[in-house]
C-alpha cells in the first residue's frame, strides 16, 4: 500500500475542502487520476492512493473503470459571514450606473413555439458556404500570427463599402467603417465617446432596451421621445447630445421614418449640433417592396450608421460595424484598440470572402424569402385563429410583428405570459420596452419574434394564443 505523505495528504486536504464548501456536489465526477497528477505535479500512483483513501472514508464512490465521483448525502459546510471591512470598495460612477440598471431576464426554456423576438432558425445559416470561407482563411493565414488593425481587417471593409452601395444605397470609404463586436459594441462605443455624465441623448419611447441602457451607464439622461406609425415625432424635439432611431424599422412598433420627418431629424441635428445615431438591425427585410434607404444617405455627416450582421448571418458571430462621418474614424479606432484589441480576425476574413463572392447576398435573398413565408403565414394564422381580438402592428418590415389584444388592461399581460407558458408557448410583453419613467398602453401588447420557427412552430404557436387568449 503507497504511504500517504506530502503531497497525497495535500491532495486529500483539498479535495475534501471542495466537497465542503460545494465547489463539488453529490454525484459530480473528479478529474481522472491522469489529468490530476498533471495539475499538481504528482505521480498517477500518489493520486490513485489519495482516491483511494476517500473513497475509504466515503467521500468518494467508484466502478470499475469509471472515475470516481462525490458520494450522494455530503452536505456542504455554511459558509462563515465574514464582518464587513471597515471602508467599503469605491466604484465608478460607471459601476454605480451599471449596479441601478433593471437585471436581463434570462432566458426560459419554451416546448411548443417561443415567439422571443431577435433570434434566427439554425437551419437558415449558410453552413457550407460558411465553412468554405473559414477553410479558405486558414490555409492563407500568415507564417505569423499577430495583432489586427482594431478598426477591421482591411479585405473586409473593402467588401463592406461595395455591398452597402449595392445594398443600402451608402456611399463611404473603407476608412469611415469600424468593424465592432455586433450592433451593441458599437453603441457602448457612441455613448462613451459622444456623451458626458449629464447629457440629454433622446431615444424612441418604446424603443431598444439595450440603447437605453449603454447610454445611461455612459451617464447620459434619457429624454423619451415618443413614436407613431411614421417612426419617432420630430415635432418640437428637445435638445439633447445625439438621438437614437430605428428609421428603417422602428423597434418594437414598426414604422417606417416618413420623407418630411427624416428631413426633421436631420434639421434639428444641423441645427443642434447633436448626432444622429441610426442603428438598421434588420433593414435587409421589407416584405412587400425594396429596403428602405438609410437615413445617412441623406447627410453622411449628421448620422452614425450602425449596421449588423445578427439578423442575417447570426447573432453569435457578434459581427458588426459602424459608418462614420469624416473625422471621427480615428477617435472610434482608438476607442475599439483599447475595448477588445480588435474583432475576431478569423471570422472577419470568412465574412469578407462570402461578401467578396456573392455568396452572402445570395444568402440575404433566401431567407428573406423564407421569413417572407413565415410572416405570411404567422399573420394567416393570427386573422383565422384569433380575428378581432387582436390587432396587429408593425407587419411590413422587419422579423417581428406587435400584436395588440384588443379589450385586455396592459396590467393582464403577466398573467397571459404565464398562461402562455404552462403549455409550451413563449410571449414578450411590449411595456417592457417602454421607458418606465413614462406611462405605458392600456393595452395589453406582445412582439411576436417568427424568424427562428418553421411554419408548422407558427400554425401550433398561433393556436395556442388563441387558447390561452380565449379559453373554453
């Protein structure tokens, strides 16, 4: 039998203070005798011992074979309160803003339909063109590896300026884009860089969420504006620093920017001296003519585009990118180096050869067609299942419609969000995108997200709205 000392004993010790302050639980299995004695510097027949040794004393149970694992019944040690230090820990004014900011909701697992708003159908990513591109980058890669340029490797910003002329109708050049981490790296970057604590930055009232809150943790002062079914109301704007708009697809309502009200926005920003942050999340998507124009193509110096590519390719890739007016590309550049270094340069390179080949546009035509199908027949669905008792908001443009239920207090809707899920359905509640300073419809409202199910997920979703809305 191996004499446990030195080092076994330590072994024992530690694994035994695990299982107590419940690092390991009941039924978790430890490393095996390999991988430990790598980690701690330690022969396979001094590990083994110390296993053995607590499975002895059971704290361990194993089979032949297998590795061992934490025996059921151990319970873990309280943990001692520790008495406060005497001077707290200072934050930022930054943390203290992030610290008052309303928690995100995780995420609920749905069985039948979830109607969550946002998110794309696996089944639509392009995966072979995609693996070729990504196959292509790597046999190419340099004899060094190093650091990219933090604005965006350079093949790629070259893709970007022809397809957004093609497009969006965008006249740039590569250098006035900034390659970001998804639409929302490049948000945090406009607030931090065009926003002081106590400035009033304005924003659609309901609007995105997320908008809201990295302007407000850069210290800015929301000042709601509302919105209608022309986008957000230019009259007698207030000044602020920059506004926020969704002009292509107003998020959550749907409107689209009328002509004269764009020329109102942009008035007042010349007027003002404040920018015009245009963030297109999903203009790639209108459904009954071609995309509606950015509003940058009427003052490329008055608005900061902020475009996506989570609403085409997918939202885990986290690729986005921002046109700037003349002048402000070094000052993001700068801000982008010291954020993150750089986006991720393998897949900004793949991204750059699907653009490069047409294979990305390609892919944009399919599945608009293919979302052109779900929304066709989610609204279907919605006029055959529940007819008059909803109204529906929001349908031309986008991934998503509002649906109003007509006759319901807005305070019901945790109630039919609940309902909704004890069989399977997953609902949104619009209030939430209300700022909650301002008050919110009487109606009951959901956004009802449809790019991520198939027609057969919308036609069961559909009807079982209409159980939990109406039940027998």
């Amino acid at each position: 039998m191996v004499q446990l000392e030195g080092v076994g004993r330590r072994i024992i010790a530690a694994i035994k203070n695990q299982i107590h302050s419940g690092a390991y639980q009941p039924g978790d299995r430890l490393p095996s005798s390999r991988t430990f004695a790598a980690e701690w510097g330690a022969s396979r027949t001094t590990v083994t011992a110390a296993y053995g040794q607590l499975i002895a004393e059971g704290y361990l149970v194993t089979r032949a074979g297998a590795r061992p694992v934490v025996a059921q019944g151990l319970v873990t040690e309280p943990k001692l309160t520790l008495a406060p230090k005497a001077a707290a820990r200072h934050l930022s004014g930054f943390a203290q803003r992030l610290l008052s900011l309303p928690p995100a909701t995780p995420p609920q697992a749905v069985k039948v339909a979830d109607f969550r708003y946002g998110d794309l159908a696996g089944d639509d990513f392009p995966v072979l063109a995609w693996r070729r591109a990504l196959n292509a980058v790597n046999l190419r890669r340099s004899a060094r590896l190093r650091y990219g340029d933090p604005q965006g490797a350079s093949d790629l910003r070259s893709a970007l300026q022809g397809y957004l002329w093609r497009a969006r109708g965008i006249s740039c050049s590569p250098d006035d884009i900034v390659v970001v981490n998804g639409s929302q790296q490049g948000l945090d970057l406009c607030a931090r860089l065009l926003l002081d604590p106590g400035d009033a930055f304005l924003i659609e009232n309901p609007g995105y969420v997320l908008a809201r809150h990295a302007f407000a943790a850069a210290g800015g002062v929301a000042v709601p504006v509302p919105v209608d079914a022309e986008g957000i109301c230019t009259d007698e704007l207030p000044s602020g620093r920059l506004v926020y708009v969704t002009p292509s697809h107003q998020f959550p309502l749907g409107g689209v920017l009328s002509a004269s009200r764009r020329r109102a926005l942009l008035a007042w920003a010349t007027a003002s001296g404040a920018c015009i942050v245009e963030d297109d999340y999903d203009g790639e998507y209108r459904h009954d003519i071609s995309p509606i124009p950015p509003l940058q193509t009427l003052d490329p110096q008055a608005v900061i585009y902020v475009g996506t590519f989570s609403k085409t390719l997918s939202p885990t890739l986290r690729l986005g990118y921002l046109v700037l007016p003349a002048g402000l590309a070094g000052m993001f550049n700068e801000a982008k180096r010291l954020t993150d270094r750089h986006t991720p340069l393998l897949e900004q390179e793949a991204l750059a050869d699907l653009l490069v080949s047409g294979a990305y546009e390609r892919h944009v035509r399919s599945i608009r067609r293919k979302n052109a199908e779900r929304r066709a027949v989610l609204l279907q669905a919605l006029s055959g299942e529940c007819g008059p008792a909803v109204s529906i908001e929001g349908a031309e443009t986008g991934l998503h419609i509002v649906i109003w239920i007509n006759g319901v207090d807005a305070s019901r809707e945790g109630e039919i969000v609940e309902a909704a899920r004890s069989v399977g359905l997953g609902l949104y509640p619009v209030s939430s995108l209300y700022d909650p300073k301002i008050s919110k419809p009487g109606t009951a409202g959901f956004v009802i997200g449809y790019a991520a199910l198939d027609t057969d997920m919308i036609r069961r979703g559909v009807s079982m709205l209409a159980t939990v809305l109406n039940p027998a």
